[in-house]
C-alpha cells in the first residue's frame, strides 16, 4: 500500500512536470512566431514608405536605428544580410551575443530554393529564424534574421503546484501507514500463533488444537494444521506399534541365534565324547571333565542370554572386571576345534600366556564365539580349510585376529556386515556380528574387518589393556 502511494505521487509529479515542459513548449512556438510577423510587417511597412530607388547598400543607412526600436519592442535580436549572406546592420541586445558575420551555405541555399521563413541550428534556449526581403518589384533586397530567447520553464510555479499537491499525498501516506499496521498486525498475530505451535510441536507429547472461528484464508490454514495434527497422532501411534513389533522381533531373532551358537558345539561335543565311551578310549575321563567345563561355561553364557532377554537388554554389560583375554579366546577356540575337526586350526600367533583387560568374561566368550562361527561357516565349502588365530601386545592395545581362507567378500558386504539383519548366509539371521560389535563396543574396544574377495577375510578386535 505505501509503495502504491509512492508511486503514485512520483508518477503524478512526472506527468505534470511533463505536461507543463510541453505547454511552455506550444507558448513559446506561438509567441516567435507571432514575433515573427510582427517584426516582418514592420520591415515591410517601413519598405513600402522608402523610394524606389532604395537599394541594398542603403539598408544599413535606412535601418540602423529602426532595428533597434523593433528590438526594444519584441525582445528579439534583428540582424540584416546582403543576399550573398554578408552581414549589414544588426541590433543586439545581448552584448555577449552578436550576430554571424555571414550566413552558412546550409542558409542561403534553403533561402533560395523557398520564401518560407527558415529556422537555423538551436543555441540552448536560442532560436534563429531567416527569410527573404523584398522590394517592391519583388526582388530580394536583403535577409533578415532574428534570435529569440524561448523562455525557460519556471521552477517556482511547478515548486508552487508541489507544494499544494504534496501535504495531500503525506495524508494518504500516514493514512496506509496506520491502516497497513492494523492490517498486518491482525495478520501476523494469528501467523505468529500457528508459527509458535509449529515450534512447540513434539510428536510424543499430546497436542491441543488451534482454534480460531474466522473462515478466512487464515482460518483455512488453522483447519488443515488441525487435521496434520490428528494425522500426526495416528501415524506417531502406528509407527510406535511398528517399532515395539520389530523391537520384538529383532529381540526374538537375537537370542535364538545367541542360543544357537553354544548349543552346536555342546551337541558336538558330547557326540565326540559318546563315541569315546564306545571305543573305550583312554582319555575318556579328560575329555569328559574338559568336555563339563565347556558345558559349564557356555550354560552360564545362555544363562546371561537369558538374563539379557528378560532385562529387555541388547547386550546387558553393567559390570566389568579384569579378565584374561587369551584365556577365553582359547577356550572358545577349543570349543570350535573340537566343532570343526575337518577345519586346521593356527594357533601359533597367541604369543603369550595371557593378555589383561577390563570387561565380562561371558560376553567375551560370546563375541569370540561369534567371530569363529562366522569364520567356520565361511571356509565350509574350501577344500583345505584353514583359520588362523593369534593375540598379541601393540602398546598399549590387544591386539585379537581371526583369519580364514574362505571365498572373501565384496567392498559393498565389507561396509554393511556389522549392520542388523545383514547376512550373506542362507539360514542366517544377520544378528551375530551386530550384537558382537556392540559387546566389543560396551567393553570400550573395536571390532573391523578386512577381505579380499576370493583370497580370504580378516577380522580384528582390539581392546585396551590393563597393567
């Protein structure tokens, strides 16, 4: 609205600054040439009154103090030429100004070709009018030029004319400015409301609706965020349901798999340890107390499981305690040999007897039974199978890899393998490497892993040590 104003009060100044440039403009073409002819009968009248046998070489004589009185009377410079264009006699009234000594060629020609009156080149407000003068046997006795001043376009009465028109055009200006306020504020108020609910809004707190009345475009708005609102409730609910669902399911999937894992080598184990009996092995008794010490320890790793589920915890670390790492990573490759006897076991890189860290000893063993059951299954179809195993010191970090020879993976698996439900097996869950990762994670180490597709895969778990 206030640029419309303004505007407006521009375009209206423009356009009266025009109209009067045009007006001054008619007035001063009507005012020279009634100056015009009047200087013209005036030099006619004071012809016709001379002899006959007046001449050019008398103009000067004749007309010296008359060109001056015409001059005096309309405000005009008046100069006399020779038919050749040279000049006789002149009266200036502007001593800055004087008259051409000749006239230009451009002149004299167009004088020739027409009696009509010729106008010559602009000088600023200046104008230069030429015609022919006559006798009375019609011959050109001399030219006559004239030098007019148009008058300039007043400023004072165009400042007169702004001053009336613009206490008018503030009026309206202050007027839009207060009806804009009162518009705009009603406006921005009931914006302002929608805007601060918007910033307020939060999916799992219940949410009041707006209410306004007005059925306007604003009231329009308000109606569709009311009805964002209830979808927004609904959906919120859905998607909750959705992810108690799949938080279930995931739980479900997770400890069957972590079941799993430990009952596959107890059932191996006590197969191996029935066929003993039967062929009346010697060692019978060592096999059986080693084979309930395993027994032992992974029913306390399902015992844990277990306990996980029933806490609805993912891994369930709460306290740590100093643990030998080589110990478990023995034990668990022991449980694994005796699995996967077709399977050659490297143990040789386990340089030292025992490697101190802070964490838990079941979970441990869970993520170390984990990694050698990935790295079992990888080399199932290989006809000479290898893993390779081995711990060590690097400053003060332990340092735990299991290599295989199986047929590797691709860069595309390497980067999505510790992600949940991703698995390149066909009975797989996808399960065990992520909770691996977040066991390894709690007990503040790192897991990664390395392969070449076709040659191999190696995974490596660090862990801080302790003195």
């Amino acid at each position: 609205m206030l640029l419309v104003i303004v505007l407006s009060l521009t375009g209206t100044m423009y356009v009266a600054w025009q109209f009067a440039t045009e007006q001054e403009e008619a007035y001063n073409t009507q005012r020279l040439i009634r100056k015009e002819a009047a200087v013209q009968r005036s030099l006619e009248y004071t012809l016709d009154r001379l002899p006959h046998t007046f001449q050019t070489k008398d103009i000067p004589v004749a007309f010296s103090d008359r060109i001056c009185e015409l001059a005096d009377i309309h405000g005009m410079d008046i100069a006399l030429y020779h038919p050749s264009g040279r000049l006789l006699t002149q009266s200036s009234l502007n001593d800055d100004v004087g008259a051409e000594i000749s006239l230009t060629v451009d002149v004299l020609k167009a004088l020739s070709a027409s009696d009509e009156r010729i106008q010559g080149t602009n000088y600023g407000a200046a104008v230069k009018v030429y015609w022919n003068v006559r006798d009375q046997q019609n011959l050109i006795l001399g030219i006559v030029a004239v030098r007019y001043e148009r008058r300039a376009l007043e400023s004072g009465g165009f400042r007169a004319f702004w001053s009336q028109l613009a206490p008018l055009y503030v009026v309206l200006f202050l007027g839009g400015m207060i009806v804009a306020a009162i518009l705009s504020n009603g406006l921005v108020k009931n914006l302002r409301i929608i805007r601060d609910r918007m910033r307020e809004l939060d999916p799992q707190e219940a949410q009041t609706p707006i209410a306004y009345t007005r059925r306007d475009a604003i009231g329009e708005l308000v109606d569709q965020y009311n009805e964002l609102l209830k979808h927004l409730e609904v959906t919120v609910e859905e998607l909750a349901k959705k992810e108690r669902d799949g938080a279930w399911r995931i739980m479900a999937m997770q400890v069957a798999h972590e079941i799993k894992n430990p009952l596959t080598p107890i059932k191996l184990g006590a197969q191996h340890l029935e066929r003993a009996w039967a062929d009346n092995r010697p060692d019978f008794e060592e096999r059986l107390k080693r084979h309930c010490r395993v027994v032992t320890e992974q029913i306390d790793v399902l015992s844990d499981i277990a306990q996980d589920f029933s806490m609805l915890a993912a891994v369930g670390l709460s306290e740590m305690e100093s643990i030998d790492a080589v110990s478990a990573l023995r034990e668990s490759v022991a449980m694994y040999e005796a699995a996967a006897p077709n399977v050659k076991w490297d143990c040789d890189g386990i340089s030292t007897e025992s490697l101190w860290m802070k964490g838990s000893r079941p979970h441990l063993l869970r993520a170390f039974n984990n990694v050698l059951s990935n790295a079992v299954d990888a080399v199932e179809k290989e006809p000479q199978p290898m893993i390779t195993v081995s711990a060590y010191n690097e400053g003060n970090q332990l340092i735990v890899c299991v290599e295989d020879n199986g047929m590797g993976m691709t860069q595309e698996h390497q980067s999505s393998i510790f992600q949940p439900r991703f698995t390149s097996k066909k009975k797989g869950t996808g399960l065990g490497l992520t909770i691996t990762q977040s066991i390894v994670n709690q007990m503040n180490g790192a897991i990664s892993v390395s392969s070449v597709h076709e040659v191999g895969t190696v995974f490596t778990v660090s862990f801080l040590a302790t003195e």
